[in-house]
C-alpha cells in the first residue's frame, strides 16, 4: 500500500490519534518554491501554499474556499483535469496554462494535477514558465541581433560604393550643363545622395566607432538625456526620476550609453505628442539592481536595471517583434534606426534591452551585468 502523500492523523502525547486540521496538515507545503494548491474534485480551494499566494497577489484566506478554476483565463482545462482524476482516468496530468494575477499579465505555467491517497482532495502544482519564456525571447533577441548588424553591415557597403559612383558622375554632368533647369535635376540626384551616404553612416558608426570605456555612473547619463530631452520638448512633457542611489559605477562607454538611452527616450518622446499637446505626457527614468540575474545564457550575481517608461499609446502590434530590427519604425518619417543602434550599444555591454508595452504603458529595460 502507498504511502499517503500528506498524514491525515498525528499522535498526542498520549499516543491517540487525532484529527488534524488542513492548515497543519499541509504546512510543509509553504517550504515549496513551486505554486500548489489543494482542491476537492469540483476545484474548491482546501489549500494554497504561500508561493501560490504570492503569485497571485491574494491572501490565503482569500483563495480558500474559492473555485481555482477562476485563477485561469481558461477554467475549462482545469475542470477538465479534476473530471479525470476524480474518475481515475490517471495518476497525475501535465498542460500548460495561463495564471490571471491581480495588477499583473497572466503568469505562463505548466500545471500538473495530481491524484492523492486521500478520497476527494487533488494536488494542483503549478510551475511558472516565465522564466523559460523570458530565456527564449533573449536567445531570439541576441540572434536578431547578431543578424542585424551581418545584414548592416553587408548592406551598408554594398550601398556605399555605387552611392559614390552615382554622385561622383551627377557632378561631372553637372558641369557640362548649360541649362540651369537641368542642373536641378543634377541637384536632387547630390542631395538624394548625401542622403543616403548619411543614413549608411549612421548604421555603420556602432562597428566604426573605438569603445571608449572608463568608469560610468548611470544617474550621471540619466541626466544628461534627460536635460537633452526638455531642452527639445519644454512644455507638455514631464520627466520623472526614480533612482536608486545605492547602484555603483561600472565600466562602460559612457557616450555609447547616453546614445543608447537618448535613443530610446527621444522615441517615447515623440510617441507622446499627442499627450504634449494635452500637457499630461510623462517619461519615467528609474534605476534598480537586479540579484542573480540570468540573461544571455549567463547568470550575474547584480545586474544594472535601467526603465525608461513612458504614458502613449504604446509600441503597434504590427511591430512589437520586429522593433530592434533596422529601418522599422511605427512613426511616419522615422529613420527606424534608433532602437537597433540603442541595442548595439548595449550589447556592446554585454547587456541587453526588453520592451513590454500596452496602452498607456511602454517600459523599455535596460539590463547590464555590473562588478
């Protein structure tokens, strides 16, 4: 006979058995990192473990006695798993599923409901997949970028040479115009040039530029973007700082990181015109140190946490996943080139830039690795 998973009895000191309550029958439950719940075959709460109130943002008395199914954006999938175990269809069921979570985007989980010896009690454990998801999509961002800068690169220099040739033969014909009128023409093609030989500059400067690296305090490049930023939009716009003092200096390029921050806060700025115009737009600077912070494929025991947020109308969907890559822009006459050289410079760094955005709130976060 198996052993039961949690004692249903325990001896006084008299040696008799007594009932004991749910709440000391499953304490050592809060010893768990995972969320685990216990519930009775129609999904009614008996217990939730500390890390599951936490997750949720809910006190245990709240969740006891409630229907866990409501903790999910789809309750039938749970339903269903109770269903199966109550008829011993299976000794325990793996799915994945979303965790709704007061103030917060559902949590990814992986839930695994399991049967007990005890008759109408089952196990619900829940492991967050969050941290898998977030390692996912900074493999993907660190590939997208390695591929930008290949693809800069390549196209940058296949532009270049013919860009030359072209100017170059505009301005010997020039020269051999007596008509003024055409020499207009002669003009746009110089202009158009100088053009585009600017824009192959600018995607070449990350890779031409040396790495001038010295001791850097963040706030310091906080404020210089921030000055630089009310100098270009004084009225309508507020930026708020939300440091922490405590961070300490760290090696960098401090030019590269006041490049990569102004990029950033100068976009937020101009997706905020139309809350300039109404005088209530607001960019927030805020500073946090991150402990055993994993990104990169590497763990950093304390790592620079930099959040430019801003209150428009936040990144389209239409270009959410393609952001950091070169010449996309959600804004009508961008050059589309200021999130790609922000990332260069911060991986540059070794760190590393996230966007999550919604209406109202777009939060860029800069992470870089610190001593």
């Amino acid at each position: 006979m198996k052993k039961p998973l949690i004692p249903l009895l325990s001896k006084s000191s008299k040696g008799a058995a007594t009932a004991v309550s749910p709440s000391h029958r499953f304490h050592a439950l809060d010893l768990l990192a995972t969320l685990v719940a216990v519930v009775s075959r129609d999904g009614t709460v008996l217990f939730a473990n500390a890390a599951l109130e936490d997750a949720l943002g809910m006190s245990r008395r709240s969740i006891t006695g409630a229907p866990l199914q409501d903790c999910f954006t789809e309750p039938t999938l749970l339903q269903s798993a109770l269903n199966g175990a109550s008829e011993n269809e299976y000794a325990a069921l793996r799915y994945d599923a979303f965790l709704r979570r007061l103030s917060y985007e559902p949590l990814p989980v992986h839930v695994v409901v399991a049967q007990t010896d005890t008759a109408g009690e089952i196990i619900v454990e829940l492991l967050p997949l969050e941290q898998q998801t977030r390692q996912e999509r900074e493999e993907r961002l660190m590939d997208q970028a390695q591929a930008n800068k290949e693809l800069i690169r390549n196209l940058a220099h296949e532009i270049k040479n013919p860009l030359g040739g072209i100017r170059g033969a505009a301005q010997l014909l020039e020269l051999e115009l007596d008509n003024k009128q055409l020499t207009e023409y002669t003009q746009v093609i110089i202009h158009e040039a100088d053009r585009l030989q600017s824009l192959v500059d600018r995607l070449l400067a990350p890779h031409r530029r040396p790495h001038v690296v010295g001791d850097v305090n963040i706030h310091e490049v906080c404020e210089r973007v921030r000055s630089l930023i009310l100098a270009e939009f004084p009225r309508g716009l507020k930026v708020v700082r939300d440091y922490d003092a405590s961070i300490p200096d760290f090696r960098g390029d401090r030019e590269q990181l006041i490049q990569a921050v102004l990029n950033i806060a100068h976009n937020a700025a101009q997706a905020l015109a139309d809350r300039i115009a109404a005088g209530d737009a607001q960019i927030t600077f805020r500073t946090r140190v991150g402990r055993q912070v994993t990104f990169g494929k590497q763990r950093y025991r304390l790592a620079l946490e930099l959040h430019v947020i801003d209150n428009g109308p936040g990144v389209p969907d239409s270009i959410k996943d393609r952001i950091f890559f070169p010449l996309v822009s959600g804004r009508d006459g961008g050059s589309g080139l200021g999130l790609t050289l922000a990332q260069t410079f911060i991986q540059q760094h070794h760190g590393l830039i996230e966007c999550e955005s919604v209406p109202g709130h777009t939060d860029f976060k800069i992470l870089i690795p610190l001593p």
